[in-house]
C-alpha cells in the first residue's frame, strides 16, 4: 500500500490534464496507477475530477487551473479523442508543453500517428503498455535522487501487481465501454448523388475561399504568412522586419520558433517560425485550408480548365500566386506584407 506523504506541499506537484468526459478512466488510472501504485499521496495531485475537487468554491476555475499548471513538476495529460477535441485541455497541454512538465500518455483508439497539436513527434507513453507504465513509475520517481521528494514509492513489486491488475482487468473495461457508447448507428442506404455542376464547384469554391480569408484574418499578420508558408512548403524565418509581430504571436500561442537547419540558415539571428495546433483559431485555419486543399484535389477537370481560362494560374493552394490572386492574406498594406513574406 502507498507510504504516508512526505511533506504535504501547498501547490500540488502532480497535475492531471483530462477531458471530463474521460473523467470515470481517469479515476481508475489515478487511484490504481499513481495513488496506490506509484504511492502519490491523494493530496499532491491536482485532478479536477476527482470526488473531492482542489478547487474551492466560489474560486476563479481558470485562474486555479493556470496557477496549478504552473507550480506542477509533472502534468500528466491523458490524450483521448475527447482530450482533442476540447480546446481548454489542449491549451493546458501546450502551456505543460512549453514549460517542459508534460508526461503524454496515449489511450486507444488513439496511437503515436493520431495525436495532435504539439504531440507531434513528442514520444509519449501508451497507457495500454505494461513497459511504458513501468517507465512512468521511474520517471515519477526518479526525480527524487535530485529534488526534494514529495512522497515516499510504493515501491516496484507493489506497483507491478497493480499495474497488471490495470492492463488485465480494469483498463479493457473501461475500452470497451467507451467503444459500445460511441458505436454508430447503422446508417441507411442511400443512393449516390449526382456529380456537381461546374457552377456548383464554382460556387463551393468560392466559399471554400471565404471560410479559409475568414479564418485567417482573426489572427496576426506573422501568423497567416507562418500557415500561408507551411502551406506552400517555404521556410519561414524572423526578420527585423517582423521582430515585434514574431514575439507577441508567440506568447499569445499562435507561433512557434525554432532554429533552421543550416542549410537553412547559418545566421544565428534568424529563427525559423511556424504555426502551432495550441489556440483554436490556429486549428480552425488549419482545417479550412484542409477542407480546401480536399475540394481542389478532388474537383472535376472542367472545373480546373475553366479556373485556368479565366484565371491564368492553376487552381492550387500551393501557390504563392493562388493565395496573392485570392487574397488569403486578407491585409490592404501590401508593402507591409512584401517586407514579412519568406524569402
């Protein structure tokens, strides 16, 4: 059984990233896993759905909720489809992200290749992997060795009769549930409709296009060039010219800055910048441009010859040209986005 706490800390070290719709899992994880497993006095860990709440009554929830993110040595975000889905939980992962504090755990039908936002390419753990709870537990843990510790292990062969106890029993209950609550309904058949008119093409086009200037236009100048060149597959780096835009963006979540490869850059100066999966306007850009890119792909020939004919260009969103004609950008001073757009 889990040791007594250590100290009992004002800030909770512990904070559970969930969905609450996930919150029945969630609980089983916490008390099998964390509390009786690893031996986590209740105490330390901030989970929201839990029976009895960290947060007081008649307290600002989000504020209480940024303040645990940010004393937390560890956010444990359980990544569900619910989880993203909800935008408030994948702002807590990328704030968890940021800070460095992140443990992403994975459950089905979810996998590595399914995640979102800035899970991609971060190695996470698979809830349903007998190995990767085992390096939970070690992770959780070995801090301890540099860090004044927060409470005492439960120790290993006490937290593999646990963990098994999870994996075999618990654990696929709680999958098989969740698969018989989202089982569809049989759909009837229907018949296939009729192919679509050039006008109609044309007119899905041209609303395609507003969704996508829509969208973009909600958000900072640095941010639509960051997708316009995400889009059209050119590095985007900082400039003097966009210095002031690249930082605020960057705080506000939209952005992100990294060092370019060197056949990139070699100048030290210069950052490479693209667009983050963290704010939900960023991710409605995101899936216009899909929607997009999907209609283009898939329209008819004479809808291409036609947009040609009466255009000069072709009808594909991995132009410059496409988004300069179509004025995605959405911005009237035009020597101000020459001197931002990538080189």
């Amino acid at each position: 059984m889990p040791k007594s706490s250590i100290a009992s800390p004002r800030n909770p070290p512990l904070f559970i990233s969930h969905a609450a719709a996930d919150k029945t899992l969630v609980n089983i994880f916490t008390e099998t896993i964390l509390i009786s497993g690893i031996g986590i006095p209740r105490e330390t860990i901030f989970n929201t759905s839990a029976i009895s709440s960290p947060i007081p009554a008649g307290s600002n929830f989000s504020e209480e909720i940024r303040k645990a993110l940010l004393s937390a040595r560890f956010v444990v975000a359980l990544v569900t489809p619910n989880y993203q889905e909800r935008p408030f939980a994948m702002a807590e992962l990328g704030a968890a992200w940021a800070n460095g504090t992140v443990v992403p755990i994975v459950i089905p039908p979810l996998d590595f290749g399914t995640t979102a936002g800035v899970l991609k390419g971060t190695q996470c753990l698979a809830i349903n992997s007998k190995d990767n709870l085992s390096s939970l537990y070690d992770r959780l843990t070995g801090t301890q060795k540099n860090k004044k510790p927060w409470f005492t292990p439960a120790g290993h062969r006490h937290f593999e009769g646990q963990r098994d106890h999870f994996l075999n029993e618990l654990l696929p209950k709680q999958l098989k549930a969740k698969v018989k609550a989202k089982k569809p309904a049989p759909s009837p058949v229907t018949k296939p409709s009729p192919a679509k008119s050039l006008e109609d093409e044309k007119q899905e086009f041209d609303r395609l296009l507003a969704d996508v200037r829509k969208a973009l236009a909600k958000v900072p100048l640095v941010v639509r060039i960051a997708f316009m060149a995400k889009t059209i597959e050119r590095v985007y780096l900082t400039s003097p010219e966009n210095k002031a835009e690249v930082s605020d963006a960057q705080l506000r979540g939209y952005i992100k800055i990294s060092p370019p490869s060197p056949e990139i850059s070699r100048n030290t100066d210069e950052q490479e910048i693209t667009p983050t999966q963290t704010t939900q306007q960023n991710r409605d850009i995101q899936s216009n441009i899909n929607k997009l890119g999907e209609f283009l792909t898939t329209a008819s020939p004479s809808f291409h010859l036609h947009h040609e004919e009466n255009s000069g260009y072709a009808a594909n969103s991995q132009l410059p040209k496409f988004w300069a004609k179509n004025d995605l950008l959405s911005e009237p001073d035009k020597a101000k986005v020459r001197k931002m757009l990538p080189k």
